[in-house]
C-alpha cells in the first residue's frame, strides 16, 4: 500500500496538545489521525456530532417569554406609545 502524506494547518497550541494527549495514550499524532480517517471511512460520517450553537433567541426560555408576552398584548394587556420620529442629520 503506498503512503500519501496529509498536511494541515491548526493552531500551536492546539497541535502541542493534542500531540501531548497522543503521546499519554499510547498513540502518536500520525497513528490518531489514521484512526479518525478509518473512522470516517467505515461509518461513511464525521464519527462525532458537530452541532452549531444555537441562536439564544430561540432559547426555550426566551420563547417560552415572548409567547406570554404575545398572549398578553391579545388580552389587551399592551402599552401604546407613540411613535418618536427623529431627523437623520
């Protein structure tokens, strides 16, 4: 089997610790990634979640606020103001 060679860029820091981590369980970081691409390979995925954070708006709590606060304004619960319009100079 021939051997090609794979190059990333990732931060010092994070390379010195994940070569750290490497080294404490046995593996070197060539030996690490092989495992993660093997992984990828078999199970046709990235073999962990990557999930983007949610937005805190749709918070369950935030909506669970702004749905009361819809039901108030319908119960005639609302304030008025009027409307201040102000000159862009």
């Amino acid at each position: 089997m021939a051997l090609a060679t794979l190059t990333a860029r990732v931060d010092e820091k994070d390379k010195a610790s994940f070569d750290t981590f490497c080294s404490n369980v046995g593996l070197n970081t060539s030996t690490a990634i092989n495992l993660f691409v093997k992984a990828v390979l078999r199970e046709n995925r990235i073999p962990f979640e990557i999930a983007q954070t949610a937005d805190p708006f749709f918070s369950e709590t935030n909506m669970s606020y702004v749905k009361k606060s819809v039901q108030e304004l319908r119960a005639g619960k609302g304030t008025v103001h009027e409307l201040i319009e102000v000159d862009n100079e």
